[in-house]
C-alpha cells in the first residue's frame, strides 16, 4: 500500500544531533498518522513518537524535549530530530504508518526498513 525508506542514521558523539528522514511513495502520508518506533538490541520495540495528519504530536518521555517529529507532505516526507543524543538513544530507528492515531506497535500496519543510530559516550 505504502512504502517507507528511513535514511540520516549513523555514529555521532553524545551530546550530537540527527536529522532522519522517512520518505513514503506509493500513497501521499497526508491521510496517515506516521510514527517513529525504535529497537536496541535485546530490547523491545518502543514507541518514540508520532505526528497525526491533523497536526497533533505525541513523545515518549525519555525523548520529550529533544526530539522533534515533523512531515513535509509536498515531499511526502516525515523527519525526525534527534537533539543532545545520549547512548541510550542507540537503537535501530523505523518509521510506520497508519490511518488511525496512537503510539502502539500493533496499530501500524506499514513500516520501513530502519536506519542504525549509534551514540558513542
């Protein structure tokens, strides 16, 4: 239905910042509530944040305040900024879509690849 490709990931300093990006094709994200997930090894997969259509923001706690979830729908692009990045942000980072709004893994049908963040002390 819709395909996601994440990409900005890499290995930065802690205390660095990040910008990720989700490209969809295949169907514009403007109707979809799009949502930022991420997995450490070992871990489970976690919700980061998400952003409705209708402009409406969610943040786990432990990334409130320095990160910002953001879309540009003429680029069909959702973007993720990653501020003050701590090692207990390294994880594997995927952006998901879904029509209905939450921050539940189950509730996201479509999903990307994942893009590697890795924060070093």
């Amino acid at each position: 239905q819709v395909q996601l490709v994440e990409s900005g990931g890499g290995l930065v300093q802690a205390g660095d910042s990040l910008r990720l990006s989700c490209a969809a094709s295949g169907r514009t994200i403007s109707s979809y509530t799009m949502g930022w997930f991420r997995q450490a090894p070992g871990k489970e997969r976690e919700s980061v944040g998400a952003t409705r259509w209708s402009g409406g923001l969610a943040y786990a706690d432990s990334v409130k305040g320095r990160f910002t979830i953001s879309r540009d729908n003429a680029k069909n692009t959702v973007f993720l900024q990653m501020n003050n990045l701590k090692p207990e942000d390294t994880a594997i980072y995927y952006c998901a879509a879904t029509a209905t709004w939450g921050t539940r893994l189950s509730e996201y049908p479509f999903w990307g690849q994942g893009t590697q963040v890795t924060v070093s002390s």
